[in-house]
C-alpha cells in the first residue's frame, strides 16, 4: 500500500509544480474560460462576465479621471499564459481598470490581463472603424523579452584544420588530417519571456 501512494502523490506534486501562471494573473482556475481570442470575438454576449486571460503588446494607455483603458494587440497566449512573440497579431482588445495606471509602465510593453468580458464597443483604429473587445481587469503581469546567445557546435567532414602538417603531424594524431572535426563556434539568438 505504501509503495502504490508514493507515486500517487509524486504525480500529485508534479503536476501542482508545473504551474507556472503568476499568481496576479492566475484566477480561479475553475473559472477561467480556455476561449481565446477569436472565439471571444466572434460572440462577445456568450462570454460576457467570464473571466478570461489575453495577452499582447499595449499599443495605447488613455487615463480618465477614476479609470485607465488600454488597448492591447493581442496574440495567443503560452501554457505560462505569456505572449507568443513568434505568432502573428490576432486583433485588438480595451482594457478597463478603475483607478490610475501610470502609461510608462505599460505602453510598448508585453503584458497579460486577468479579466471579465464586458461585452464590444465600436471603436477607431486610424480613421477606420474596429469593433473592440471591451474587458474589466482584474489583474496582470507585464512581461520583458530576454535575448541569449546561445553556442551551436557544427563539425565539417573532409581535410582538418591541421592537414597541411602532413601525415606524420605532431601532437596531432594521423585522424586529424582527414574526417570529422570541430569548426568554430557559432552563435544564435534566443528569446524567451520572463517576469
């Protein structure tokens, strides 16, 4: 009996674990709806005091007196509900927050909202008119990109880099002169988001 409960509860621990969902953006998980964007759009009234995660790049941040809208590009969202910077825009939502949000902390920036649907508004983008998402938030977490260079080892078949030595090189053993053989490092970019 011991045996068969610890793995239940490993698998247990594992799972809890893997949840990596800031706790300001998290929720009830019960009750956050899996809709993503599209389907929101497509039938606001369906999923109008749901509560829903939607990330992207605020775009705009206009204060009132009690309250702070901002409009985010939206793109799909992550398992750790960031931002997948590598897909394209899927459209555009507004965001309600009562009280003052300061626009330096979140123009230009990656952010994901814990929100309610409060249903669609026309709107403008440019001079041409947008039907926006309208959302009340109830939490977020803004999200900066970080770049690594990350090494990428490659090997070239053929004469090695000490084959003008002759066969009988020295320190070099009689393999370097023709097979396989290290060449120099190169490098990539690699971005990931973070908190």
């Amino acid at each position: 009996m011991k045996k068969l409960l610890l793995p239940v509860l490993m698998s247990g621990f594992i799972v809890t674990g893997c949840s990596t969902i800031p706790k300001n953006i998290g929720g009830n998980s019960g009750l956050v709806s899996a809709a993503n964007y599209s389907q929101i759009y497509g039938n606001p009234a369906q999923y109008k005091g749901q509560e829903v995660r939607i990330g992207g790049k605020v775009l705009n941040v206009i204060n009132h007196k009690n309250e702070t809208l901002f409009e985010i590009a939206v793109l799909p969202l992550d398992k750790a509900a960031r931002p997948d910077v590598d897909q394209p825009y899927q459209g555009r939502v507004m965001v309600k927050k009562a009280g003052f949000i300061d626009p330096l902390t979140l123009k230009n920036r990656l952010v994901t909202v814990l929100a309610t649907v409060a249903g669609s508004e026309q709107g403008e983008v440019g001079k041409a008119k947008y039907r926006f998402i309208m959302l009340d938030m109830l939490g977020y977490q803004v999200w900066h990109i970080k770049e690594s260079l990350i090494p990428i080892d490659s090997w070239n078949y053929g004469f090695g880099p000490y084959w003008n030595y002759g066969w009988s090189a020295y320190p070099y053993p009689y393999a370097m002169d023709w097979g396989w053989y290290p060449m120099r490092t190169s490098f990539q970019v690699e971005k990931s988001i973070v908190k």
